[in-house]
C-alpha cells in the first residue's frame, strides 16, 4: 500500500501520524528539500519563468539551453548532447529514431522500460543476445549496425563498473544505448557518470540517455553522443514537437556545479559509513560506489517498516513485477540516521 504525503519526502516523513526515517526514491543527493539548491533554482525562475511555451526549433530560442547542453557534454567527454522535458522521453527520442533508420534493436537483460518499445527484441541472457548480434552479422555485414540497449547500472554484477557482458559482444560492430539515469552525478570520477567508460570500451558508436533528476535534482533528460548523431535527433520531428525542460531548471544546472560537489561527498560519507557498520553485507546487492543496497527478504521488509523504516518496496516495473525492496542513502540523512539503519538492520538479522 502506498503511504500518501502531503509533503515532499525527506530524512523523516510522517505516515499516519508516526515518523519515519526515509531510505527510499532515488533522490540521491537530496537535492529537493535543500535550501541553497532551492534559493538557486529560485533565481533562475524569476529570470526564465515556470515554463517554456515553443519548441525547441522555434524562430525564437532561450540561449540556455545550448549552455546547459555544451556545459553537460563538456563534463562527462561528449561532442554533444540534447535536452527533453523527462529522462523517459530522451530514452524514446533515440530509440525511436533507430528504429525508424531501420537499424535491428536488441535489449540487453534489466533493460529499463523507457527503452522498450514495440520493434525492439528483449533477450534475457547475455548469451543469447551474443546468438542474436552474430546471427544478423552474419547475414548482413554490410548493413545497419545493430543497436544494443542497455542500463549501465542493473544489479546483475555483469555491468558497471567493468562493463563485462557487454565486452564480451562484437563492440567494434554495434552501437551501444546506455541509460545512465541512475549513474550521473553518482558514479564515475567525480559524479561524471558512465559515459568515458563506455567510450573506452571503442563501440562503433555510443549514446548514453539518462534523467537528470536522480543525481542532479533537474527535472529533465539528456542524450550524449557524438556531434553526427546529436544532430540527427534534433533534426526529428519527435524532437521538435517535444516541450523542452524549464528553463529555470538548465539556469539551475549551470548555477549548482559546487553544491553538487558538496552533496556527492556527503552521500559518499555515508556509504562508507553503512558498509562499514553493518555486519551483513552480503544480505544485499550493491553496485560498487552507488548509495543503494537491494535485497528480496519480506520478514526482513516488514520488520524494517515496524521499527520504523521506511524504503523503496514496491512491484516494479509494474503490478506483475517481482516486489523491488531497496535501501537508499542520500545526502540529506545525517550520520545518526545511518547508525541507526545499520543497528536496526544488525539486530534484525542476528
């Protein structure tokens, strides 16, 4: 059953008239309650306004949008990069165009559900993604380049940080989609994400799609790529009847670099903090250097919920799914939150 808030969730949250501590969503660094961030973005509203209202190939433009483009492409080692109003609708805008340039597209097992859709082929073992790739190689070496898509952060221990499934695919012959929403801003040197990573692995050609809300706190999604295939999104009709972000939120991207910096290391702190004061580990899955710890236990769920811990278990993608339990750790815990996560869960799996 959902617990239904009257405010936007922080470290604590109050469900039925008793507090919580909160270790769910995806809000990382904690960005949407906290102040300097909120006054940022403030600003930028009263210069842009709450909204807006062409499109992005209007006869009229807002110069902050290829700010915020040049600004991010610049800091993860991209040619280039396009906006869109949600991470969802970038993931749609590039596979999408493949399709419709009539390349065969391939998903890659975990794939998230902003990257499927009707034409493309989901497999479910690397194995037979790897039958798949060879098959259509074999049979048109000439032609399209085959596209795998994929999530750069899956849980299954095959992908970040070593990218070792997809090394083992014919790299030099496919394009790569890689959905980086939940590594941008977190992962990678200094919060860069998965992008450079990826580009070393020397794919014929790579685009990396994410939201900018988990890790930067902006509502809006990005492509990375090279310049050629940038420019053939923007060229699409899809992209040009798409509403763009607001803009106060590029004016804030653009404004917040040092809050960013200060918001990951805190959250690395409390990683750190949580790896080395529970005596579990291994109850849990964890990608290395990403403030998240998944686990399928639902004695272990309930008991957390009653003493009074609130965290991300639901029926995920949808109400078929397998139940998703997660603990996530963000920058607007303090230390003590953690200690008591970390005793509570000591206690409860003695």
């Amino acid at each position: 059953m959902a617990h239904l808030l009257q405010h936007i969730p922080d470290r604590t949250i109050m469900v039925d008239g008793k507090e919580y501590l909160y270790f769910g969503g995806t809000a990382y660094l904690g960005l949407q309650s906290h102040a300097p961030f909120m006054e940022i973005f403030l600003k930028n509203v009263q210069q842009y306004g709450l909204h807006y209202g062409a499109s992005r190939k209007s006869n009229v433009a807002l110069e902050v949008y290829p700010q915020a483009e040049d600004w991010l492409s610049q800091w993860v080692g991209s040619e280039a990069c396009v906006t869109l109003s949600s991470g969802y609708l970038a993931a749609q805008l590039v596979v999408q165009t493949l399709l419709q340039k009539g390349h065969s597209l391939f998903a890659a097992p975990n794939t998230h559900t902003a990257l499927l859709v009707h034409g493309v082929v989901q497999t479910q073992s690397f194995e037979e993604l790897h039958q798949h790739l060879t098959q259509i190689l074999e049979e048109d070496p000439k032609g399209k380049p085959p596209v795998v898509l994929f999530d750069t952060l899956d849980f299954s221990g095959r992908q970040f940080p070593n990218f070792e499934a997809l090394r083992e695919l014919p790299l030099e012959k496919i394009i790569l989609v890689g959905d980086d929403s939940h590594g941008i801003g977190i992962v990678g040197e200094q919060g860069k994400g998965c992008y450079t990573m990826l580009k070393n692995l020397n794919p014929a050609q790579l685009m990396v799609c994410c939201s900018l809300g988990k890790g930067l706190g902006i509502q809006a999604g990005a492509v990375l790529g090279t310049a050629n295939s940038i420019q053939m999104l923007r060229n699409t009709a899809f992209y040009g009847g798409a509403s763009p972000a607001p803009p106060a939120f590029m004016g804030t991207l653009l404004d917040a670099g040092p809050i960013y910096r200060e918001r990951r290391a805190t959250v690395m702190e409390h990683l750190e903090l949580f790896k080395k004061s529970l005596h579990s580990l291994e109850t849990f899955t964890h990608i290395e250097g990403h403030p998240s710890f998944e686990f399928s236990n639902p004695e272990l769920a309930k008991s957390l919920e009653k003493n009074g811990f609130v965290f991300t278990n639901f029926n995920y993608p949808d109400e078929n799914g397998p139940i998703v339990s997660r603990i996530v750790l963000s920058a607007y815990h303090l230390k003590e939150d953690i200690l008591q996560l970390t005793n509570g869960l000591n206690r409860l799996m003695r």
